[in-house]
C-alpha cells in the first residue's frame, strides 16, 4: 500500500525528474562554499543573501546557494547523498532525518570546529549529537501550536482559550455556531496533518510511549494509538475541520484563517513569518497551547529544528565549518533569521526582546515545557515517515477505516524498519 523502503525513496525522486534537475557537485576554489537549502520563499532567499554576503565580506568566502523547494528537497538530499553528489554543507532537519544521513556515512563530523568555537556555552536547542559525534549546528527552531484569529474568536463570544479537551470541543460547537469552521488544516503535502497525530498522542500516551513508536518498539495497533486516532475522528466527525483538508496546503489553511473563514490552525510558529508579509500582523493573531486532554501526562511541545551539515565529501570542508560556525554564533544574524523565518533563535545570546510578543510566547511555551518533541516526520526513519504521512492523509479522506489503516501502516513501518 505505502512505499517504505530507502530504495522507493530515491527511485520517487529519480521518477519525477528530480536528480536531473540537481546540479552537479564541482571543484571549486578554496575560496567558495556550496551550499543548498529549502528556504525557498522570498523573504527567506533575501536574507539568506544578506547573511552570506556579510559572511563573505568577514571571511572572504563566498557562498553559492542551490535553494530547492521544500517537498522536492525532501527525496532530492537523500539521492544526492546517495550518490556521494552532496554540496560543501546543505540545510537539514535535526532528528531522524540526520540519523538516516549519518548511518549513510554522508556527513561530516564538526567535533573539533565545536569545541574551538565554544559551542556548548553558545546552542540553546536542537540534537547536534549522533552516534556520539556533532553533526549539526541548529539555525533556528520552530514551536507547533494552534494559531487562530483574535477577531473571529470575539465575533464567536470566546474570551478565553480553552485548556482542556472538553473546552476545546465545547468551542469547536461555539465556532460552528457561529457560521465558521473552527479548524482549517491544508494537508495536500500530508505533513500539516501530523501535528494532530503528535499532539493527540503526547497528550494521551505520553512522550515516552510516543518515543517508542517513533522507534519502532512499539505498534500502530497498540490501544494508544487508536484512542489518539479516535479523538481525532470525532473532530472529523463532527465537522470541526473545513472540508477537504487534502486539497489544501499549509499556506491555503492560513488564509482561510486570515479571512476569518476559519477559526483556528494547528502550524508551527513559520506561519507568523507568513501572516507578517501578508500584513496579518501579533495584533491580529495569537496561539494557544494544545489543550490537555489525561491529566498527569507529562506536557510535551512539538515542533522541529532547523540544522545545517557538512558532507562528507565537502570540498571545502575549512570554509564550510567556518560557515556553520558564522550561522550560529553571530546573535545578530540567529536574530536576523529569527525574525524573517517566524523562528527562534539557538543561539542563547539572542535578546528573547526582538522577537515578537507572540514568538516571546512561545520561547516561554517551550522553556516551561516538560519535554520537547520533534515532529512525527523528524522523528522516525524518513522510509517510515512516508508510511505515517500517507496514513495520515488516507484517514482525514477516511476517518471511518481507521482500523484497517493502522493495521496497513503497522505492516508497512515494520518492514520499513527492517530496511
């Protein structure tokens, strides 16, 4: 039913054109860093020239950038890597994803370039360890929460955001009510919908049963993962989502938020970066935390971080850790990035006073945490990730075959960890 395996991965890019398309990996001069990333909109690829261009005019260096969207990006790393046609240092997702690349023998260790430039006393958040060496220097990280329209909730009668699973449905009912959807999600790429998954399950079997999964120790058959597929389908059944999530992306949820056709999305904190070019600005918008659904859970936040690697084949592997170590040590440029991304900064020397009040909120979200969990396609094998996302988006078309989709999606994750 679900591709699974590394082999399906890299032939799905092959397919689509995708390895065409890359450009090859030259010798360059000791002079030029290659780098290529999934910062694609313009606000992103503008202060990416920017920082670069300040990085050259400091060390000399300079900075070819092959940007590449973000769902191409995705299978097109892994079939460079697979080809030892990687660029000097390329943008990636802390997590799995970098586990998968390590155990391919693709990256570069920067241990000596960490501890020279004193790290330890500089990064704030991200997994930069794998198989007991650094890999990664965190960008920037991202916070899940459910971000709504102040307006549309006054017109409703909501003063206060709900914090359990019974005012959050009881809200759901005011919304719907009031003419409007309360929850828009744009699932057509089918990670957006894994935020539901994560967080209905952090909330009811906990992080350390959700770990388990991810690892493959535990079964999408289990109990806990159908009472967390359940509470989702009676969101689904109740009509508490805008119709036809899968025909939407992320970017279409946010502007049926926008205009007030719906309520509410579940979306890490980049969508403020969105809302902020689209003149949707912190007085217009606001979040919530997840509500808690079994009391005594441990509260667990979702969301990702954002890395750059080296690869193992860089040509230039000098300048590309004098590169990384510009990325995150520099408060001026993590503050920069921050503000242009909707992201927070890694670097602990950022003043928390320049983001947002919305972002301080969410600095202060994570910080208050109990844990912090990376999102479902960052925590498992990527093969396995593509068998959940596709699960995922199946059940929103289908809520009612829940059963016989985790039953598939069992099958399929086991013989993808068995890869």
């Amino acid at each position: 039913m679900f591709k699974t395996t590394r082999r399906a991965l890299m032939a799905s890019a092959l397919a689509s054109g995708l390895l065409a398309a890359l450009p090859a990996h030259e010798a360059f001069a000791g002079g030029e860093v290659t780098i290529s990333h999934y910062f694609t909109g313009d606000l992103g690829l503008d202060g990416l020239k920017q920082i670069f261009a300040e990085f050259n005019k400091e060390t000399g260096i300079t900075v070819k950038d092959s940007p590449i969207g973000h769902e191409d990006f995705k299978t097109g790393i892994l079939v460079r890597a697979a080809g030892g046609n990687l660029p000097d240092v390329f943008s990636y997702w802390a997590g799995a994803r970098t586990q998968f690349v390590v155990n391919s023998n693709s990256l570069h260790p920067i241990d000596d370039m960490w501890k020279a430039a004193g790290l330890d006393a500089i990064v704030a958040n991200g997994a930069t360890l794998y198989n007991g060496h650094r890999y990664l220097v965190p960008f920037g990280y991202h916070y899940a929460g459910m971000f709504y329209n102040k307006k549309v909730m006054q017109k409703a009668g909501i003063t206060e955001m709900p914090k359990t699973w019974d005012e959050f449905k009881a809200m759901c009912d005011k919304l719907k009510a009031a003419g409007v959807a309360p929850i828009a999600l744009g699932s057509k790429n089918r990670w957006p919908a894994q935020f539901w998954f994560d967080y209905l399950l952090l909330r009811t079997a906990g992080p350390d049963y959700r770990a388990k999964l991810m690892a493959g120790t535990a079964s999408y058959t289990d109990p806990e993962v159908l009472e967390a597929m359940d509470l989702w389908k009676q969101l689904l059944d109740a009509g508490d989502f805008a119709k036809t999530p899968n025909a939407y992306d992320w970017t279409d949820a946010a502007d049926q938020v926008q205009r007030g056709e719906a309520a509410m999305t579940l979306m890490g904190t980049w969508i403020t970066g969105y809302w902020n070019n689209n003149k949707f600005t912190d007085a217009d918008y606001d979040f919530f935390e997840f509500p808690t659904v079994k009391d005594g859970v441990p509260r667990a936040a979702v969301g990702p971080v954002d890395g750059l690697v080296i690869s193992a084949n860089a040509k230039n592997a000098e300048g590309a850790e004098k590169l990384l170590e510009f990325m995150i040590s520099k408060p001026d440029v993590q503050a920069k990035w921050a503000s242009i991304q909707g992201a927070l900064s890694a670097n602990v020397n950022v003043d928390a006073k320049s983001y947002t009040p919305v972002m301080q909120h969410a600095l202060d979200v994570v910080k208050n945490a109990q844990a912090f969990a990376f999102n479902y396609d960052l925590a498992t094998p990527p093969p396995v990730a593509e068998v959940g996302l596709s699960a995922f988006a199946q059940f929103i078309d289908n809520p009612g075959d829940v059963k016989s989709i985790l039953d598939q999606t069992q099958a399929a994750a086991a013989a993808a960890f068995k890869q």
